[in-house]
C-alpha cells in the first residue's frame, strides 16, 4: 500500500464507530462553554485592537468607543491590566490613563479601584521611572566639611518651550527651552542655609512660613511623600542627596554621628509671592542640593545638580520638569535642550548677546504682578493627562513651543527685540490651546489695559495668576507703565515690579 493510505482494519474499524449528525453533535456540545470562548475571544480582540489604535498616538475618547457605548466591561479591564504589566513604559501609562478616563465617564469601579485610583497609579508609573534612571548623587559615607553653608539664588522668567521639559514629554520627543535668571527687587530671593548641630537629629525650618520642626528618626525623613507636608521638600532633598535611603531602614543617630554631627536645614523665599510662576520650588530644591554639595564637601557639577533636583520632585510626587532648577542655578540667558530618553541629558547653552541688547531687553521689558495667586491644584496632571491621552492641539502646541523657542533665541541673537516681543506674543496664544486656564478675566483685563504700551506679552509660568511678562514698546519707560496700572487698579495689588538680568 501507498504510504499515506490507511490499512484496510483500520477503515473497517472507522466505519464501526457510532455516528452523529450535525443536529445531535449540536445537542451534545457544551454551549455555556462555547459561549464563554466566543465571548472571550471578542474581549481579546477588542482590546487588541485598542491597544493598536493607542500606539498610534491616537486620542483615548475615538479608541474606547471600539468597546461599545458601555466602554469598557469587567472582562477588557483585566485584559487590559494584564496587557499592562507587560507593556513598555510609553504604553503601560496610556493603557492605565485611557481606562480611568472611561471609568470616570462610566462611573464603574473595578476590582475595588475608582477611576482616580487608577489615574495615581498612571502618574505614580512616570515618577517612578523617572526616579529609578536618575542616579542618586550621594554614597551614604559623607562627613561634614563645613561648619556653616548659605546659598543665595535668582528666579527665572521663562520665554520658550515651557512644557517641553516635562516628563513623558520630554523624554519620548526631548525638550527645548529659553528663559534667563533674574533678581526681583534688587535681590536673590531664594535662601537656604545648614550648619551643623551637635545633638544627633535634623533640625528643619522654613522661615519665610514659620514653620519649624526636628526630626529624631529615619522615618520621619522617609515620610516624604505629601506635598502639603512644611519640610516635604526639606525631606525629600536629604533623600535625594543620599543622606539617607527612601525606603530602606535606617538608623538616623548612627548616619549622623558618621557624619559628625546633626545638622539644621532652612529654607526661605524672600518678596515672592504664592503661585509667582518664577520657578521658585524647584529653584529652593536646587539651592539645598548646592547647599549639601558644599556642606559635605563633595564636587557635584551642574549635570549632577539638575539630575538630583528631578529626582527630588520625583520623591516628593511633584512631578515636574527640569527648565525651572536650570534657570535659577545658571546664572544668564539660556538655550536649554534634551534628546529624547528616561534620563534626560541637558545641553545648556548661554545665549550671547551684546550689551547694548542686553541694555534695551532690560529696559523694555517689565514683570507685572496680577495680585492673584495661581488656584490649579491639578495643572500639572491636566496637561499631562492630555498629552498621554493623545490630545491633538496638545501634541500640536507642544511641538510648536519648541520651534518658537528656537526662533526665539534666534531673534535675540540677532539683537530684534521687537522680534522676540512678535515671538512672545505668538507662544502666548499657542499656550493658551494647551491649557485654557493659563489665561482668565483679571489677566486678560491687565494685557487689554496697557495693550497701546507694549509689543509683547506672555505669563510668567503656567499662568493663571502670579506674573506676567511684557516688553514695553520704544519710548515708553517701566513708570509709565506703572501709572497706568495704578490708574485702573489702584491698591489691588497690580504692579510693575522691577527686575534685573543676572
């Protein structure tokens, strides 16, 4: 016989076996069973192809509607869960922000998780890696080089790119960022000193609040993580720092008698106001980084100091980016840039200029306080939120940002100031579609009441409230301006405030 061909026998003994038609093979079958794998392979499929539509880049809202006009059921939730434990960084964070977008719209609860436990875990996801590839600057063997350390540091005003610097962003596209160190009112308002103590605890103050405190044990530096906390960022610097670990138990009397002696840790801002927009936290956390390379002797370059002070938000659960630390620790006018990636390389580069362009940006240009503080608790996480949810003006404007950015310092460079006053006014309105809410009643009233003045107008930080920035037109002086906003406003507390480039 052929091979391939079945033996006689077994043919005989084929023929012999019982027989159902297609009718009774039906009735036999276990349809619970069939029901569930049909069920189950659409699940899978679904969430396959959402899954698609998010590595696209796609926007959240159009891709959950492939689940239905439910959204997303209990049996695509766990698939999607699984799928994101699997998934790389950029994946895993859209995954888990989509699905408590839906759960919010929805109002559905999973496994005992609202939609805003799910969003913390998204946001908790980015500051953990981000912390996990910045190295610590620190080998928890320091000893005390110095009985005393004060450091002294400027603001920042920020001009281009504001945004582009912040996590996810700026480590899948890189970021691209202009701004300059200034003093307000003749000062550098940022202060924080250390001396060392003799008794073997941590002493922490905030001056500018008055709020004081010590600290007898490990864990009560370890407890870091609420921004509400008067000493988180007291905190969260000594673990950065690498004084002592974040979540390792340690004995805080043995670290410091190694170290030979306690130490005391203030910090101040000095004249400026809450929700100021001119960086200020970020720019104190990077003043007790300086102060601790000194207090401890060590020889931490620039790079070391920014990475540490992101790591420090990171630890605090801030979040934010890195232009704001940069623009206070680096004295001048900056072109700072970053290439995509989880630890973010700086390239900062001073932005030359003569000094009879630096005479006439001095003085045109004027700091305008709105009197109102900056009330967005959640800003941070909205713009972010709209960027991992694939927000197309979000994607757009930040983009645009950086190429402004990038002009910007072109202008200056070519000594047009009116140049980088049209520049300033087109960043305006382009961050104005990333968020909305930079922008308000009081704000817009201020820019409409000295409109005939100036050629160009922007926020100080993410707006809102707290400063604002123009550049006054040929001819007319910063008093001028002054007047006009003591005309209309009278004691509301909307004023010029003088500023100088450092």
């Amino acid at each position: 016989m052929s091979e391939g061909l079945a033996e006689p026998l077994q043919i005989e003994s084929w023929k012999k076996q019982p027989r159902l038609s297609l009718e009774e093979s039906f009735r036999y079958g276990n349809t619970e069973n069939i029901l569930s794998w049909k069920k189950d392979l659409e699940a899978r499929i679904l969430v396959a192809v959402f899954l698609e539509e998010l590595k696209k880049g796609g926007h959240y809202i159009p891709a959950l509607k492939i689940f239905g006009e439910k959204e997303i059921q209990e049996q695509h939730y766990h698939l999607l869960m699984k799928e994101a434990e699997k998934a790389d960084f950029s994946q895993k964070i859209r995954i888990l922000y989509a699905v408590s977008r839906s759960m919010k719209f929805t109002k559905k609860c999973f496994d005992g998780k609202t939609y805003d436990v799910l969003e913390q875990e998204c946001f908790s996801q980015i500051q953990k890696e981000i912390a996990s590839q910045t190295q610590l600057t620190g080998n928890c063997g320091y000893t005390i080089a110095k009985e005393k350390v004060k450091v002294n540091l400027p603001v920042r005003v920020n001009w281009g790119g504001g945004w582009s610097d912040t996590p996810p962003y700026c480590n899948e596209h890189g970021g691209t960022v202009l701004n300059a160190a200034i003093l307000l009112r003749g000062c550098e308002p940022i202060e924080v000193e250390i001396r060392k103590i003799p008794e073997l605890h941590i002493e922490l103050a905030s001056t500018d609040t008055g709020a004081y405190g010590t600290a007898e044990s490990a864990e009560e530096i370890q407890d870091c993580h609420n921004p509400y906390d008067p000493f988180a960022l007291h905190k969260a610097a000594i673990i950065a720092c690498g004084i002592l670990p974040l979540e390792e138990k340690a004995d805080l009397k043995k670290v410091l008698e190694k170290m030979g002696g306690g130490f005391y840790l203030s910090t101040c801002v000095k004249g400026v106001p809450k929700g100021s927009g001119l960086g200020t936290s970020s720019i104190l956390a990077g003043a007790c980084v300086k102060a601790f390379a000194e207090f401890l002797g060590e020889n931490w370059d620039d790079s070391q100091i920014y990475d540490t002070v992101l790591n420090l938000e990171q630890i605090m659960s801030t979040g934010g980016g890195w232009q704001d630390q940069v623009g206070g620790l680096t004295p001048g006018i900056k072109f700072i840039t970053s290439r995509p990636g989880i630890r973010q390389q700086l390239k900062v580069e001073k932005v030359e200029i003569s000094e009879k362009t630096k005479q006439e940006l001095q003085e045109r240009f004027a700091l305008i306080y709105t009197g109102q503080r900056r009330l967005a608790r959640n800003l941070l996480r909205e713009v972010v939120g709209n960027y991992i949810g694939g927000r197309k003006e979000s994607l757009e404007a930040l983009d645009e940002m950086q190429k402004v950015a990038a002009l910007m310092k072109f202008a200056l460079e070519k000594e047009d100031i009116d140049e980088f006053a049209s520049l300033l006014n087109q960043h305006w309105e382009i961050s104005k579609k990333l968020d909305a809410g930079s922008t308000n009643t009081c704000i817009d009233q201020i820019f409409s009441v000295c409109e005939d003045m100036i050629d160009g107008k922007f926020i100080s930080g993410a707006g809102g409230g707290g400063f604002l920035q123009v550049i006054l037109k040929k001819g007319v002086t910063q008093e001028m301006l002054h007047q006009r906003l003591r005309d209309v406003f009278q004691d509301s507390g909307v004023d010029v405030w003088s500023v100088e480039f450092v």
